[in-house]
C-alpha cells in the first residue's frame, strides 16, 4: 500500500507548495523511493485550459495530453516522474462525475452531499492516481490556502486518509508564511499559529511546517512554532528565499526532512545522494561565467507564472552553457508601437513563445522580421512558429495578405489554418491537438544537428497548423520543413537556411526541459544566443 503525504498551505497564496512538494518528491527519490506527485485545484473548472494565462498562469500539458496546473511541471522537473491526467485534480471534474452518476440514477434515491459523495469521489481520484503509479509514496497538494471555502471538501477528504489508513500511513506538511516585521525588528509567528489553528478546526494536525521566511529561524522562534502549532521541534522546517529554486531540496536534506517522513512512516531506504543535483545543477545554476539577455515576446509578460516553463528552460539551457540567462520581456504590442532596433538593444536571441488570438500577434511578426533579417538567433515555440510562418509569407513569398485563420477567417493566404478534424469541433474544453506526437526530422537540418535523432516525439497544445498548400512556395524562398508528423504530414519544425538560429516549432518543447538535461532546442538556442554580438545603440 501507498504511503500518503498531503501539502497544504496557509496564510497567503503563493509561498511555493508546487516547489515545496516537488522538492520533497526529489529526496524520497534520492532514497531510492517511487514517488508520485499529484495536485487537488479547488477551482470549478474541469481542467485550466479554458482560462486565461492572467487568471492561472501556464497550462502544463501532460504526454498523455491533459491540461493541467502550471505545478506538475516543477514535478516533472525536480523528479523523474511522468504526469498524466490521473494526477491533476480539479472540483470541476469532481462535480462532473458525481453528477453525472446522479443524473444516471446510480445513487438509488439517496441524497447527495459534500460529505460523503464529493469526498468519496475526490478520495476515488488520488488512491487511482496513486495506483496507477505504483508509487510507494505520493505525494497531495491542495491548491488554495486553508481557511478558504472551495478547499474545505479537499481538506476533509485529506483528513478521511489517516482515518481510512492509520496515522503511521499518511504525513500532513503544511507551508506557511513566518513573516519579518522590519518596524518592529522581529519575526512573527502569529500567522502559522492561525493557519495550524485552521487546520485542526478542520480535524488536520500537521506532522510538518515548512517555514517560509526571508530571514533565518532561531532555535527560540522554532520552539515557539513548535510548541503553539503542536509539532516536534525538528519538523519545523526553514524555507529561506534562495536565489534558485533547485536549492530546495539540497535545504530540505539539510535539515534532515527526509529522515523525518521516513521515520514518520516507518520506512527504511538507502542513505540520500543529492551530489550530482548539486554539482551539476545548483553550482551551475548559481556560479556562472557568461552572461546572455534573451527577449521574449509575449502578451502576459505582466506575469512570470504565465511562461513557467519557458523561464525555466531558459534557465536549464544556461546551466547547460555556463550562463546566466538574463530574460528581457517584451510586451508585444509595444513593439508595434516602437522601433524594433531600440526594442531589441542589447539583445542576442529572442524568443516567441505560444498564445491564443490576435491582440499582440503583429508585434510578434515585427520582432520575427527583426530577427530574421538581423540574424539574431531566434526559437519560435507553436503561435511562435505560426507567426513565422506569416511574417515569411509576407516578406518573402510575396503574399502580402497571408494570415492564420484563427485572426482572419477569410484571410486571402491562409497559410496557418485549421484541418479538416479540427472544423468539426464545437466545445472549447480539452479539444485541441494536445499531448505528444511523434515528428521525423530530416537529416541534414539544423534541427538533426540539435537533437542528434531522427524520431522525437514533442508536446502539443494548438487547434491550428501549418496549411501544406504553401510548402512549395516557401521551400523555394529557403524554408525548411525540417520535421513532420509522418501520419498526418503536418509541419513540425521549420528553419531558416543561411541564419545562425532561425528554428520553429509547432510543438512546446519546453514542456520537457529538465534542470540536469536542457532541452536540445533552448540549449542550441542558448548556445548560438551566446556568439551572437548584439547590437548597441545609444
Ligand atoms: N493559437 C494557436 C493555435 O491554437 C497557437 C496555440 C499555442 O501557441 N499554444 O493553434
């Protein structure tokens, strides 16, 4: 049987529970323990995937094609586990089954109720996912702070664990806020003490506290934790700001958090190894040599979280490289409004990440045509890659009005369009071309010279492709179509002859970038990025 380890989050929002969870995972694994990850979303939605960027931040898309929270990513790249659809749960797909089964006629008559239906049903999800992975340990994050209304039947479903499965079988974590009053000169710890005392209103007492704080605990501030939230001295963990997150789980191990849950469960594993972690991931990440600024041109700039993966394959690709890489984010439609020479000063690639709709879309074209002629080392990434295509069709090919159908539906070159399975598609939801699909890359292209194989297979999330009618055209103005999708014949990757960098691709490749291994696109990306001159105007 699976051994539970619930984590959940108190004060504020935003303290690190996804990198706080995903680091725990890493130093069970470390101990030679089968780990599984798994994230509840109080939201009522059924998946992210319908909302905007600004509400959640980046939709993670599994192998399997889920979309899901931006949190099974830090999974995914602090350990070596493999998401799937099993292991996001949201209220929404909670709701939908235990309706569903109503509206059948399956619960004979009865009542149906928060407790116990909707807790049944949430307790059903996380012992699947936990069999179907065949962890030893999993581990269950609660999005949303204690205290709030939409995680209550999360919470209650968390507390039926230890009760269905013995004390000794489930671990409650619960991250909090230990905040530094500078007026007063003092660290307080009233906040934890009110979030603890939310959670054991609800029945929950944490065995563990992980303790954000810009400044470090003292052994009085630790007892005084302790002793008012009911936990054992050594289980109050210190969650310092650190300049990289991948230093979490060397912290963690530092203060013996493995040793502790192990204990808690009775567990006896090999001693911990996190050299390599730290030697090829942390010091790299920490002491580079080189330095390289790389825009990225987006919409949601505004907000970090809306490009997570991508910043972090920036950052694989520097460790990669021996650099920091420093990001400069465009909005893109300021572009269209500035000269792209300013825009880009100081700049050695840029990068064009994916979006939806028109607003920002001819800014992107503007910042693609800059880089394209100026040679500037370029990654386009899906709506990245479409842009490309249109900016190429303009410029190069000569059709002027050349647009994807998804900004002009009766655009006169519809060189980026929807096939025919896609047209069929009424409801919004979970629709697109999602998840991995095999791509054959054409020897002797940049992109064989980047992956160094002929078969990869990449990470989707779009409705819309490259529209075959204008293969032709563009091959004779040197566009190579340096990947397919053999089944369908759809355009994968495309690059530029006669230019350091020019690469674009249909799929996300940052989807499967990892601290100790860059993704082969960010990495060359980086790599090429860092020869390049850039320009500088005064
Ligand atoms: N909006 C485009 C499409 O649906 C690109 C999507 C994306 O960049 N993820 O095809």
């Amino acid at each position: 049987m699976a051994k539970y380890i619930f984590v959940t989050g108190g004060v504020i929002s935003s303290l690190g529970k996804g990198i706080t969870s995903a680091s725990i995972g890493r130093i069970l694994e470390s101990r030679g323990l089968k780990v599984s990850l798994m994230k509840c979303d109080p939201y009522i939605n059924v998946d992210p995937g319908t909302m905007n960027p600004y509400q959640h931040g980046e939709v993670y898309v599994t192998e399997d094609g889920a979309e899901t929270d931006l949190d099974l990513g830090h999974y995914e790249r602090f350990t070596h586990t493999e998401g799937t659809r099993f292991n996001n749960v949201t209220t929404g797909q909670v709701y939908n089954t235990v309706i569903s089964r109503e509206r059948r006629g399956d619960y004979l008559g009865k009542t149906i109720q928060v407790i116990p239906h909707i807790t049944n049903e949430i307790k059903d999800r996380v012992k699947k996912a936990a069999k179907s992975s065949g962890a030893e340990i999993v581990l269950v994050e609660i999005g949303g702070t204690v205290g709030d209304i939409e995680s209550l039947p999360f919470l209650e479903a968390a507390r039926q664990f230890s009760q269905d499965f013995g004390k000794d079988n489930v671990l409650y974590v619960h991250v909090t806020l230990v905040p530094y009053i500078k007026c007063a000169e003092e660290i307080k710890t009233k906040p934890t003490q009110h979030s603890v005392g939310t959670l054991r209103e609800i029945g929950i007492q944490p065995d563990i506290l992980i303790c954000r704080t810009e400044r470090p605990l003292s052994a009085e501030i630790k007892e005084k934790i302790s002793l008012f939230c009911n936990v054992q001295k050594e289980a109050v963990i210190e969650a310092r700001d650190v300049a990289s997150i991948y230093q979490i789980p060397i912290i963690f191990k530092e203060q013996v958090l493995d040793e502790i849950i192990l204990s808690h469960f009775k567990l006896i594993s090999k001693s911990s190894e996190l050299k390599d972690w730290e030697r090829n991931v942390v010091e790299k990440a920490l002491h580079p040599k080189h330095t390289v600024t790389i825009a990225l041109v987006g919409k949601y700039t505004g907000l970090q979280d809306a490009y997570k993966s991508i910043h972090e394959s920036l950052a694989h690709a520097g460790i990669a490289n021996d650099a920091r890489v420093e990001i400069k984010k465009v909005d893109s439609e300021d572009i269209e409004k500035h000269s792209a020479e300013k825009v880009f000063n100081g700049v050695s690639g840029i990068l064009v990440p994916g979006g939806f709709g028109y607003r920002g879309i001819e800014g992107k074209i503007k910042a693609i045509r800059y880089a394209r002629e100026n040679k500037v080392p370029f990654l386009g990434l899906c709506l990245g890659m479409q842009c490309a295509v249109i900016e190429f069709a303009r410029a190069a090919c000569g059709l002027h009005e050349a647009n994807s159908t998804e900004f002009k539906p009766k655009a006169k070159h519809p060189v980026i369009s929807l096939i025919a399975e896609q047209r069929k598609i009424k409801d919004m939801g979970g629709t697109m071309r999602l998840g991995a699909y095999p791509c054959r890359i054409k020897k002797n292209s940049l992109a064989y010279k980047i992956y160094g194989r002929i078969l990869i297979r990449e990470r989707h999330r779009h409705r819309y492709e490259f529209n075959n009618k204008y293969r032709a055209a563009f091959q004779k103005k040197g566009i190579v179509f340096s990947g397919i999708y053999p089944q369908k014949n759809l355009v994968e990757i495309i690059e530029l002859k006669n230019h350091p960098y020019f690469i674009a691709v249909q799929f996300h490749p940052e989807f499967k970038s990892r601290p100790d291994k860059a993704h082969p696109l960010f990495r060359e990306f980086i790599r090429s990025a860092l020869s390049h001159q850039p320009s500088a105007i005064s």
